[in-house]
C-alpha cells in the first residue's frame, strides 16, 4: 500500500531515536537533521534504542503516515549493522520489518588476481581451450 510502489526510496535515520516520539519529533529529524522533503513520499525508518521496536514514516499525499512495529520475540538489526548506508531496498526494508539482520557480503580482496599457476600455458590462447 504505502510501501510497494515504484521509485519509493528508504533512508535509514543514523541514530538510534526514543520510541515515545511521535509524528512532530519524527517529522523533525527528517527536515533538520537528513535535510528530506517530505512531500515527495519517500519512506523513513527509525530504530528504537533497544531494538524491540522501529518506526517508519511516510507521507502519502495527504498527511503523514507512521507505522510502529514491536517484535515480540528477539530484536532488529542495530542500525550500526547497516555499516554507514543511509538508504535500503524495499526487499531490505520488507526483511528488517520481519526481524531479519541485513548484511553485505564481505569480499576478501587479498586473493583477487594472486593466482600460483597461470591458466593457459604459453603458446594457448583461450579460444583452443573453447
């Protein structure tokens, strides 16, 4: 409904926020501290201190629309764990709301292009070996 259409962006706020803020407070921290423009319908998430809830807030065209989520069972990803992303997918979002941890694959650069042993030998090219 609000969070399924095309183009919609997500913007992660960087701190952890007190859960008893409402739609003014809320609607600060977008305008002041991540410079948004409310009025083009993008979807803000915010994290509670201690990961049992999250907030999300969006505008729909004609007011602001807050949906508080608790987790009953464990906690959401820290925002910390986003490692310095200030924007998700809406794929990402649909698993943070589920209690999923979203991560990066690490790529371990120090054996990118050390290869012991040459693929071809001298004289081959790689069309004989096609």
């Amino acid at each position: 409904m609000f969070l399924d259409r095309k183009g919609l962006r997500i913007f992660v706020y960087r701190e952890p926020i007190d859960m008893r803020c409402g739609f003014e407070k809320l609607h600060s921290y977008c305008v002041h501290k991540m410079s948004a423009v409310m009025d083009q319908g993008h979807v803000y998430l915010f994290f509670g201190k201690n990961r049992r809830r999250i907030k999300i807030l969006v505008y729909d065209g004609s007011g602001l629309v807050l949906i508080a989520k608790r987790i009953e069972r464990g906690s959401f990803m820290a925002h910390s764990e986003l490692v310095g992303r200030n924007e998700i997918t809406q794929a990402e979002l649909g698993l943070i709301i589920h209690g999923s941890v979203i991560r990066r694959p690490v790529i371990d650069r120090s054996t990118v292009g050390n290869f012991s042993e040459k693929p071809f030998a001298k004289n081959e090219s790689l069309t004989q070996h096609l």
